[in-house]
C-alpha cells in the first residue's frame, strides 16, 4: 500500500478508538513517576494498532515509536509515531490531541498524517506534493512581523534547567508579540502553523521524531523549521529545542529575541 495512503487510513483508525475510549473510559500513569509526563492505557493501546500493521504491511521498514516498538535495522525507511500527541489533554478530557504517523527516508520525512478525531482534521502532506487538511490544499500565513504574529509557545515545564529561560522570553514576547499560546499537543501547533491559524512557535524540549510527521507537514507547507543555534533540525530520539515558522525572516526574528 501506498505509505501516504496507509498512514492517513491508520491516524483515522486510531482516532476512533481513541473517541470509543473517551466513551468507555481508560487508566492513567505517569511515565518514570513524573507526573507532569502523562500517559494512559490508550497510548499502548493505540501504539500496538500502529505498530503492528506497520509491521504487516512494512515487515522491512525500521520503527520509532515514542510509546515503543520494534527496529529492524538497515532499512532506509523508517516510520515514526506518537500514538497520541497531547496525552495530558486527552486524560483530562481536553477535545485538544492527535495521532502521529509519518515516514522517513533517508532521515527526512516523505508522508505523513496528524489526525484530531474530535474535530475530524486530518493534516496530511506527501514530499513534493503538498499538505492538506482533509484533502484540501493549506499553505503558511504570510504575517511577517512577530508584533502581529501568533505564537505557539511551550517551553518545556519538565525540565528545571529552561525555566529561567522560559520566564525571561514569556516577558519578551508579551512586549513583542501580538498573542501567544499553549495548546498542548505539539503536532497539532505545527499543523496550525502549517495552515496559517498560528504564525511562529517554539518548544523547549521536544524529540523531533515525535513531531516528524507535522514538520512534514510545515516543510510542504511552505513553513520552516530551526534548532536554537538557526541550524537544521536533526530527525532524532534526543531532546531539543525546537523553533517553527512560516518564513525564515519570522522564524529568525523569534529565535534571535529568545536567545540572545
Ligand atoms: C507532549 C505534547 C506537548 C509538549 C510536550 C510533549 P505527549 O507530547 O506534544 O505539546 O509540550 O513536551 O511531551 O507526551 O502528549 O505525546
Ligand atoms: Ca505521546
Ligand atoms: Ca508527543
């Protein structure tokens, strides 16, 4: 099956198990006793699903899952998912969270879907052919200054180290900023970026391979995307800070405030 077709059939059909589960109810843990690290019994059931018809289907691709699953070395391809994007939400009953599939080559995305089964959007993008939201055609804001620009900010509360860093750029983007938010599920702020409903976002601390499928949807998009240094973004495990936008220009000039 097509990967760009097989990852939109499988965000849909984890997205109705996950509003089945709204219904029926579920546990929640925290990961390693953190209790800002959210996950519910719906994650691994929800990561099973995909993992298993990602193996199916693909016996040969590699797997990254931010929930766990299998690696099969020496593939080119490898597919990456977030069962759910915005556990805490979804624990709490916030109509706000999304599952994640997309596929790399070569260590850069080439299909992927973000799908929030409460509302029914479906993002999607194939490498060169475009993103969507459910089927039609989305494109990036052309806002270019950051005093009318919406920004999505989330500086990463799970980790000491960035909260002096987080309150010093809140107080920087309350002056230079013309709304800011904190929706909770990163893939879908990306998603609002690629779309143009946000214009600019940062993440203090974020695995980029969790967010992979959504930063394909930025690139084709017409969005961009930076690590804190301006470089590229790495497609890994590691924790990173993460810079999005809807152009260079917008990017650069969040980035440079926040990190200077
Ligand atoms: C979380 C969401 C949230 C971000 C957290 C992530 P999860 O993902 O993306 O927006 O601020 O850092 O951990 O844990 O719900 O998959
Ligand atoms: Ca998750
Ligand atoms: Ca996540």
């Amino acid at each position: 099956m097509d990967p760009y077709e097989f990852s939109i059939q499988k965000v849909k059909e984890v997205g109705a198990t996950l509003l089945d589960a709204r219904e029926r109810g579920f546990s929640v843990a925290t990961k390693g006793g953190n209790p800002r690290d959210i996950v519910t019994s719906i994650d691994k059931k929800a990561n099973d699903i995909l993992v298993s018809a990602i193996k199916k289907e693909f016996p040969t691709h590699r797997l990254y899952s931010e929930e766990g699953g299998d690696v099969v070395a020496g593939s080119d391809e490898q597919w990456v998912i977030d069962p759910i994007d915005g556990s805490a939400n979804f624990s709490r009953g916030i109509p706000h969270f999304s599952v994640c599939l997309g596929l790399l080559k070569g260590g850069a995305p080439v299909a992927g879907a973000v799908y929030n089964p409460v509302t029914k959007e479906l993002f999607s993008f194939k490498k060169g052919e475009g993103a969507f939201l459910n089927g039609n055609p989305i494109g990036v804001s052309g806002v270019s200054v950051l005093a009318e620009a919406q920004v999505v900010f989330s500086p990463g509360s799970r980790k000491p180290e960035l909260w002096d860093w987080a309150a010093v750029s809140y107080r920087k983007l309350l002056e230079k900023s013309l709304k800011r938010g904190m929706y909770g599920s990163s893939a879908l702020d990306i998603c609002f970026v690629a779309a143009g409903r946000a214009d600019v976002g940062v993440y203090g601390t974020l695995s980029t391979l969790d967010i992979a499928a959504a930063l394909g949807i930025l690139q084709e998009a017409g969005g961009v995307s930076a690590s804190a240094s301006g470089g590229s973004l790495e497609y890994s495990i590691a924790s990173q800070k993460v810079y999005i936008g809807n152009s260079t220009p917008m990017l650069e000039e969040l980035r440079v405030l926040l990190e200077s």
